[in-house]
C-alpha cells in the first residue's frame, strides 16, 4: 500500500529553514551590489546548499555559470578547499566587476578566482574535460540543457552538477506555463532524471535547486 503524501511545507516552516545559514554582512554587501545591477542572486537557502555541497566534494575546482556580484560565488569559495579555484563567467563585466569587490571583501585571494566575460556557450567548450568537482548553472535559463551538455564533459566522475531556479517561481509544476523559459527548465529536470550516469535530486530551497552527480563508471574496452 502506497504511503500517504506528506501535506505542503507551510510558509513559516519554510522560511525558517531558508534562513537556518544566516548570511553576514559581506553576503548582505554582495546582494544588495546586484540589486543596484538587476542581478538576481541565489537564495540564501541554496547558498547554503552550495557552500555545503562544495564542502562535502572537497571542491578544489568549480565552474559558476552567472557570476552576478558574486553571492553565490562567496558560497561556493567557502566550502572548497582553501587552495580550490572558482572559475565564473559571465556576459556583463560590470557585473563580474562588482563580484571582484565582494570577493576583495571577504579576503579571497586574487589567484583563487578566474572571471571570464564571455557567453557561457563560448566559453565552456575551451575548459579541461574532467577537471572539475562541481559546475553551478545560474545563467541563461533557455541554455540549461546546453549546460548540461558541457557540465557531462566538464565533470570529473563523482562530479556534480546545480541548477538554479529548477523551480522558476512555481512555473515549472504548472504544465500551464509555456513560455520559452519554462519550458527549457522542465526539459532539463526531465533530462536529468532520465539521463543514465546521473544520480539526480531536486530540492525546494530558494527558487529550485536541481542537482545530479555524474556517476563514475569504467572505460568500455
């Protein structure tokens, strides 16, 4: 016999647990410099997510796809090793800018951040195949399964690859919702859970956290 599903988390309960990591004054700083840009940073319950996953993969060597003004690149620097690099591209360079400044302000090290401005499509083919740990997707939402593609090469196995706004404001579950943004979001997350070598999760922290490891399997003779 089937178990019964679970009722909705309720707004409190949800609330409570998106603001159990509490952000500083460096991650408050870096939100409200991409508020002045329109930038729109990850929530602070997947930023915690991140900096957790980072840390529980040793990261040494991550992808961000969306700098922004480097909220979710703060998140992530905090759970890789210390000697771990963040590679992040971004379209707008002003935005890569101001990311620079977040990261001066928590101290990181110049040498442990390489910001490229560029278009992620451009960009991603000339990165090392399976060099890295962990490769963050916040950019163009029509180009996720695009991502996706680049992030299976990118990923050493064991690997894991993030998706943000996998949820896309509570669009993505209304099949209702066509628009082209929508619709390549619920591709993916139906790409991801279908896709053999992939140990798929989503979670509801902020807008969406969709996560898969490339699971690691032997060279075929």
């Amino acid at each position: 016999m089937a178990a019964s599903p679970l009722p909705p988390i309720n707004p409190s309960s949800w609330t409570y647990a998106e603001t159990y990591v509490v952000e500083d004054d460096v991650i408050k700083a870096a939100r409200a410099r991409a508020e002045e840009v329109g930038a729109v940073a990850v929530g602070n319950g997947a930023g915690a997510a991140l900096r957790f996953l980072a840390a529980v993969l040793d990261a040494r060597a991550v992808v961000e796809i969306g700098t922004g003004a480097g909220v979710s690149g703060l998140w992530l620097l905090r759970g890789m090793r210390p000697d771990g690099v963040l590679t992040t591209v971004d379209i707008e360079a002003e935005h890569q800018r101001l990311a620079r400044e977040s990261f001066k302000d928590e101290g990181i090290a110049p040498q442990r951040v390489r910001t490229i401005a560029g278009r992620a499509l451009d960009v991603l083919p000339r990165l090392t195949d399976g060099h890295y740990d962990l490769v963050f997707a916040d950019g163009d939402k029509r180009e996720y399964g695009a991502y996706l593609a680049e992030a299976m090469r990118l990923l050493r196995p064991g690997g894991v690859v993030a998706f943000d706004n996998a949820l896309w404001h509570d669009r993505v579950a209304d099949p209702a919702q066509r628009d082209d943004q929508t619709v390549a979001i619920r591709d993916l997350v139906q790409e991801v859970a279908a896709t053999k070598g992939l140990v798929p999760v989503l979670l509801p922290v902020g807008d969406g956290l969709l996560l898969a490891k490339k699971v690691w399997a032997p060279e075929e003779d």
